[in-house]
C-alpha cells in the first residue's frame, strides 16, 4: 500500500534530484548552486503543495465539527492528509539533508 501511494512522488522527487545533479555546476558558486537547484524545487514546491492541502482541511474540519458526516467520513481523509504532510516533510529533509553533504563533499574535495 506504501509504494503504491507514496512510489510515483518519491519516483518523481528522486528522478528531480538525479536530473539536477547531473547539470554542469560551476566551482564558483558552489554553494548557492547545489543549495539553489537542488533544494528549492524538489522541496519547496511539494512542501506548499502539503501545506495548503492540509491548511483547508483544517479550516473545513473546524467549520464543520458539529456534523455528523465531518466525522464519518471527513476525519480519515484528514488524518490520511496528515499522514501524507508529515511523509513529505520526512523526504524533503532527507533530500535537503543529501544536498547538504553533497555541498559539503564538493567543498572538501575542492580544497
């Protein structure tokens, strides 16, 4: 059921960071390079994407919490958002963490 559901994002977010380490990175801005190209948009964008989707759940779940159908019905699609938000935020900081010491390895090997 994991690979499922989370094996197409991963796949995508795995395949981004691949593509963008293989551009040719000038040794000048080493840092603004890696940090720029390999974290921004792998990670920011589905980090807002989560966000927004999870915010509007939580305002619909507060505006509807004396329905019967928010509760039956609602709660374990909002629990399955919450669950999904804090995977993505799990895999962005393992792909931030990985660019991270990539940066730190290219600086060293540099030296």
């Amino acid at each position: 059921m994991f690979i499922i559901t989370y094996g197409s994002p991963l796949m995508l977010y795995l395949g981004m960071v691949v593509y963008i380490s293989m551009k040719d990175i000038s040794t000048q801005h080493l840092w603004s390079n890696i940090l720029d190209k390999m974290i921004t948009m792998p990670c920011l964008l589905p980090l807002l994407i989560n966000s927004v989707t999870l915010t509007s759940y939580t305002i619909v779940l507060l505006l509807m919490k004396n329905h019967l159908f928010v509760w039956s019905v609602f709660s374990p699609k909002y629990l399955y958002v919450c669950a999904a938000t804090v995977c993505t935020y799990v895999g962005v900081f393992v792909i931030a963490m990985t660019a991270v010491y990539t940066c730190a390895v290219f600086s060293f090997r540099a030296r």
